[in-house]
C-alpha cells in the first residue's frame, strides 16, 4: 500500500515555458500539500535533471519553443535506469493526447486547467508510480537474494563434494548425458566400463572388471540409467583367490537452481569384514 504521506513527498517537476503557469501548479500542488515540487522553463535539461533526481513524476508542457514536450520524452526514454516513463502532459490541442500516450505518457491534462481533475489525475499517476518503484525494489531484493542463495549452494555443493570424496571409498560423477566426469576408485571396473579417458589399457580393464555379480551389476546400471536415487545398495566381488567383498553404493541425480537434472553422482564403500 502507498501511504498519503508517501504521495505528498514524492519529487515532481513541472516543465513549462511561461513563468505564469509554472507559478500556477506550483502553488496548486503547495496547497494540496505537495512538498518536493521542483519546476524548470529550460526542457533542455529535463534529461539530465530527471537523471540525477528520479523525479516520481513529471508535468510536461508540450508546446515550447526549441524543445517541445515530445522532443523531451524522447530524450527521456534514452535514460536506461528508469524503464517507467512518469509523465503528464499538459496540452491544449486535442489531437496531441492521443500522440503523446504513444509516445510514452502515462497520462494528459487538457488546457484549461481543471484544478479538481488536475489533482486527482496527479494524486492517481503517483499512486501508480510508487507501487512501480516499490515493485522494482521488491524484485530487485529477490534477485539479490536468489543470487545469493545460489552462490551459497555451489559453496555448500563444493564442500559437500570434497567430504563425500574423502568419507568413500569410490566417488563419481555424470553429466547430463551420462557421460562420467570425474571418478575416484574402482567404480567403472565395478560397472564393468570402458572410458579412455579415465582409465588405462583395455588389459588392465579386463582385469579388474572381472568378478563382479553380473545380477547385481545389471541392477544397478538401470538404476543408474534412469537417474533414480538409491541408498546402500549391495554389490559383491569374487576375487582371484576366491575371497569375496562387499560393498554399499549410493546415488544420486543433480539439479541446477531451476530443479533440472544436470548429472548424476554416487558414493561407494566397502564393507567386507575386517577391512
């Protein structure tokens, strides 16, 4: 909500080229309370005015010499801090109105001047424009703080990362197409994988893929596959001289800040009997 006392303080400026009507609202906005009302004959220096004041509103005579009121809302738009445009134009030619709200205004005022409507028309724009400024605010905040909290998650991601790799005894990562990224341990001999990348000769592959259970591989390359979370899974080994281990593996899908899967990670920790 836009309080009375918020309306009254908000920064307005009239532009006009006759003294006598810049004397007018100014008095008319005084009595109604008004107490940030500044004024400028020169509409030259409205664009670097408004720059340096934000002004809440402005009142803007369209007919002057040199620079009219469209010239000035032109160069209003070049300011890039302000998207909202907070103009009233002042005019006697009915054919104006139309030209001017196209042109940006967010609303007119037909000459002569209708005192009552003149103030209810100002009281209304203002009304308008401090909700605008509130919402930028409150949008701002929230990106300030969605940017934030992200920064905050990749720390968290990171230092959960480098514990999770020091408290396994495998550690592995995929990207979004499956393909493995990072691995710690014998987790793709324990898949029973090829990445040339990541390992060594084909021979030494052969070796150590060699005397897993195949039922329990198999399972756990489809919860894989399909990206579902599992927890302490079992998987066994028959070694070369036919003593058997057992492990627990765990996974997991990974999401970026719009909850879309980006990869897939997962822990592995031998829990054979006296290891």
């Amino acid at each position: 909500m836009i309080t009375t006392q918020e309306i009254l303080t908000a920064r307005i400026l009239l532009v006009d080229d006759q003294a006598a009507n810049i004397t007018l609202m100014t008095q008319m906005l005084e009595s109604a309370g008004y107490s940030q009302v500044s004024a400028t004959m020169e509409p030259q220096a409205v664009g670097a005015l408004h720059r340096k004041n934000r002004y809440d509103l402005i009142l803007l005579d369209l007919q002057m010499p040199e620079m009219d009121g469209f010239q000035v809302m032109e160069v209003l738009k070049t300011n890039s801090s302000d998207s909202y445009l907070p103009v009233i134009v002042i005019t006697a030619q009915p054919g104006h109105k139309l030209r001017a709200l196209q042109a940006g205004a967010k609303d007119f005022i037909s000459k002569p001047l209708d005192l009552t409507e003149v103030k209810t028309r100002i009281h209304n724009m203002l009304e308008v424009r401090l909700l605008y400024k509130k919402l930028e605010a409150a949008n701002q905040v929230l990106e300030d703080t969605v940017a934030e909290r992200t920064a905050q998650l990749r720390e968290s991601e990171a230092r959960y990362r480098s514990l999770t790799e020091l408290a396994s005894d495998w550690y592995w990562e995929q990207d979004e197409s499956g393909a493995f990224t990072k691995v710690s341990g014998p987790v793709l001999e324990m898949l029973g994988l090829k990445v040339a990348s990541l390992l060594g000769s084909d021979a030494g592959m052969s070796a150590l893929a060699e005397g897993w259970n195949e039922d329990q591989r198999a399972d756990l390359h489809a919860k894989i596959a399909a990206r579902q979370p599992f927890l302490d899974f079992a998987v066994g080994r028959t070694d070369a001289d036919g003593s058997t281990r057992q492990f627990r593996v765990s996974g997991e899908p990974m999401f970026d800040s719009g909850c879309l899967i980006i990869g897939y990670r997962g822990i592995g920790v031998e829990i054979t009997p006296g290891v």
